[in-house]
C-alpha cells in the first residue's frame, strides 16, 4: 500500500478508543479493526474490555480508568511498548446520567464532569507533546447533540458536552499549522446501554455502526467535527417525552 493510501485511510494507524468495552467505543474500534487499524482498547470494566478486545481483535485491551492521570499515563505507555507510537485518540468514554437536576447528588454531578470533561482533556494533555514532536496525530473527541441542544433531564450532560466541543475548538485553533488534527464528534442518541431506561423513544435512535461508520471516514480524512443523525427531529421528539421541572 502506498504512502498516500496509508495517509488516507485507518489502515496502518495505531487508534486508542477509550471506553471501548462496549456500546460506540466497541463499534468504532471493531470498525477501525476491520479497516486495518492496530486498535488499543482502555475502559475502565477491565473485564469486559478484555473480551471485547479478543472479540474484535484489538491489539491490545486493559484497564484504564481516563480520570486518574496515573493510570491514563501507564495505559498510553503500555499502548506505545506493544503497538508503537500513537497516531489517533479517540477520547470517547463517557457516563450520561439522567434525572431532574434538584435530585442530582453532587457526587454524581463531578462524577459526569470528571469523566467526560477531565478525562478528554487529560488524555488530549498526554498525548499532544508526541503529536506535536512528530508533526501530525489525530485527537477524536466523542461530544453529542446534547452538547448544542439543551435537553431536560440531562443539565449536567449537556454542559459537559458543551465544554468537550468547545474543548476541542480551541485546540484546534491553538495548534494549527502544527499538523497535529482535532475533531468532534456529535452522535443523537443512539442505542446502547447508556441510554438504557432513559426515554429516548427506540425507533428514532441511531446505531453504534452509524457512529462508527463516522468515525472510521473522519480518520481516514479530519474534519473539524461530523454529526451523526439518523432521523431529523429526534432532539425535538425526545424533549416533548421528557418532564419539564
Ligand atoms: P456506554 O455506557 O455504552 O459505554 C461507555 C463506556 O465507557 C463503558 O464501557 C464504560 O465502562 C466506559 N467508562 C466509563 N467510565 C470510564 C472511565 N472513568 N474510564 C474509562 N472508561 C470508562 O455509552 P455509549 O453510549 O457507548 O457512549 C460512548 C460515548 O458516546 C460517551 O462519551 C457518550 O457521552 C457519547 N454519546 C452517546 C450517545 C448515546 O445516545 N448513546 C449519544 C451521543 C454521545
């Protein structure tokens, strides 16, 4: 293959997926896999990543838990020693719970910001100065709609998604002309197990395999950030099913 080829496609490129045991971070690493990526997995179920590693055949699958610099730091170096130097983060572990606001315990509120604010800009910390040294690498952030529609039910969620694209602007403008690539990406809802008991009506979700369909063509060629929306007016239709305080 040639030189061009491997620039623009998955192939080839050393892709970390955190929270990749399952839902989106499964679907986009086992899609990344498929397309020739030497994919390492991290989440913080130990167990089920590691099995989902084998399943998808993953180059590596461990422990990580993106909210403790420790084991982010030790993960990335395990990653680099068994599959070399890192060409793509995608930092797409995240939590989403719901609920009315005045019931939201402060334990969960820095729960959600800790893992999807924190754990994207540590883990875009710890890779960036060997980005920067080589000239090029791809930072992947995985936001939402719900970061640019507010939705009831989800305040907390929706402020962390909000400073995950704003997050990953910024980067972008601060590192242009560096070569090193910074993208968004902003899925509906889609059908996994976060949102599992929530009331986002079935019919109108995306599937992992959209996400990861998206992902997969953003590596191959960045772009600053890709939506991914199966049905127009899901947003809409979710809001009039949830409460309004
Ligand atoms: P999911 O709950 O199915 O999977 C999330 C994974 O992250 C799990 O495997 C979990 O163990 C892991 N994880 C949680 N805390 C972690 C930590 N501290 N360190 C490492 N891993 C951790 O959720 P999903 O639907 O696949 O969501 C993946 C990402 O996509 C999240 O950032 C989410 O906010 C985003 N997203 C999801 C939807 C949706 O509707 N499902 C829509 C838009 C964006």
């Amino acid at each position: 293959m040639s030189t061009e080829r491997i620039t623009r496609s998955a192939a080839g490129k050393v892709v970390v997926v955190t929270g990749g045991a399952r839902g989106i971070g499964r679907a986009v690493a086992s899609a990344l896999a498929d397309a020739g990526a030497v994919v390492a997995l991290g989440d913080i179920d130990a167990s089920t990543v590691a099995s989902t590693g084998t399943e998808i055949g993953a180059a590596t699958a461990r422990h990580l838990d993106v909210t403790d610099p420790a084991s982010f730091t030790s993960f990335l170096a395990e990653v680099e020693k068994t599959c070399g130097p890192i060409d793509v983060l995608i930092n797409n572990a995240g939590i989403m719970p719901v609920g009315r606001f005045t019931e939201e315990t402060d334990e969960i509120t820095r729960r959600i910001l800790d893992i999807n604010v924190y754990g994207v800009i540590l883990g875009t910390k710890l890779v960036l100065p060997k980005f920067l040294a080589r000239g090029r690498g791809h930072v992947v952030n995985m936001a939402s709609m719900a970061g640019e529609n507010p939705t009831p039910g989800m305040a907390t969620y929706c402020a962390s998604k909000q400073a995950v694209l704003s997050f990953t602007e910024t980067m972008r403008l601060e590192h242009r002309g560096t070569g090193v690539r910074f993208s968004a990406v902003l899925p509906t809802f889609t059908r996994t197990e976060m949102i599992t008991g929530t009331r986002a009506p079935r019919a109108l979700l995306a599937e992992p395999a959209d996400v990861a369909a998206a992902v997969t063509a953003l590596i191959a060629r960045p772009r600053r950030r890709v939506s991914v929306t199966r049905t127009a007016g899901v947003l809409a239709a979710f809001n009039k099913l949830t409460p309004r305080p």
